[in-house]
C-alpha cells in the first residue's frame, strides 16, 4: 500500500510541478522532508532577512526550528510572547524581507497557487515585495483547478486553521467554512498566481507528504 501511495503522490506531485513550471515557477517536487530541506537551504542567501508565513507545514517539517539554530533573523508574527502591536510589526517586516517562506492553501494541475488569507500579509508578501519567497507544500494540497481548491479551502484549511488559533467562528462547530461575518473571519482574500510575478523569484517545493492543512 505504501509503494502505492507514493507512486500516486509522486505522478500526482510531478504533474504539478511540470505545469508551475510552464507557468514561470521553479518549482520541484521532493520524495520527502529531508530532501525538501536541502533543497530550501541551497536557496537561502547568506545573512537573508527571513519572513516567516503562518505556515503549519514550514514547522512540521523542521525548518523554522534549523533557522533558528542557523542564527537567521526571522520576521514570525507566531513567535510566542509577542504582543498584538509586535505582531503587526512582524507582519509589516515580512513585506521587505529578502526572502518569504510560506505554504499555500492548494495547488491545482494548472500549475497554479491559490489562497485565502484574512489580513493579507500572506498573500501580499507572495506577490511582491520580497525579491524570493519558497512555497513549502505538502502533496495533499494538489487539486484539479481553482474550484476544486476552493472547496478544498472551505472544508479543510479554513475550519482546521480557525480551531488551530481557537477563533470563535461559525466553521469552529460545523466543521465547514461558511460565509459569515464574523470579526474573527479568516476567509476575507482570495488570491490565484496564474503565473509567477515577473520582479518575484517564487521557489514550489512540493512533497510527498501529508502535510499542512
């Protein structure tokens, strides 16, 4: 069942990979973490200025816990005891950063990058404003086309990301996003990369693993 489940993941994972490709990404597909690491390291410049996504993904896989160990000087708004104002200021530091690690909400086989965000320091640091960014992402985050990441988001990544911060939105009880208006909402922007940014390096590296939400 395993050697299955690879070779799904990795046709699935490669397909991906050649669209983003296509689409100006330098984008590559890894069997696993480890392999992923070296990767993300070989792409890091010396004494970058490193921002840092609200991303499950960049943590499960260790690489927030090695930048730190390496000394980088990282812009992470989920450092614990910061104050609401310090996080803001994180936030606004990513958006200059030399290099921008986040993960992305899905992947479609169009070779594209969708997302929601509820502040948008995400999205925009994605967009322009740090010269690199690296999309850590795990294989479970591959779908069809951009209605298919959609639901993807709306029954996966915007319940699990609102019971990770405790928020008290409607998806906390139905497990589903649903369109509220809620002061705590985190589904207020919805971003789609077509095609890599032209004054924007955007590194994919895409695993085969579960990982994320």
């Amino acid at each position: 069942m395993n050697d299955l489940r690879r070779w799904h993941d990795s046709t699935i994972g490669q397909r991906a990979v050649k669209e983003l490709q296509k689409n100006n990404f330098q984008a590559i597909y890894c069997e696993n973490s480890k392999e992923a690491l070296n990767y993300i390291f070989e792409n890091i410049p010396e004494n970058a200025r490193i921002g840092v996504g609200g991303s499950s993904t960049i943590r499960e896989i260790g690489l927030l816990t090695r930048l730190q160990e390496k000394g980088f000087l990282l812009y992470d708004h989920n450092a614990p005891s910061l104050t609401l104002e310090e996080k803001t200021e994180q936030r606004y530091k990513q958006l200059t950063s030399d290099l921008f690690l986040c993960s992305a909400n899905a992947i479609t086989l169009k070779g594209e990058l969708v997302n929601r965000d509820g502040l948008g320091n995400r999205v925009a640091s994605m967009m322009f404003g740090p010269k690199k960014v690296i999309v850590v992402a795990g294989v479970n985050k591959v779908v069809r086309d951009s209605e298919e990441a959609d639901q993807r988001i709306k029954m996966q990544a915007a319940p699990l990301n609102t019971k990770r911060h405790e928020l008290p939105n409607p998806c906390l009880k139905t497990g589903q996003c649903t369109d509220c208006h809620s002061t705590s909402r985190i589904c207020n922007i919805t971003t789609i990369i077509h095609r890599c940014p032209a004054l924007t390096e955007i590194h994919v590296v895409l695993i085969g693993e579960d990982l994320g939400f």
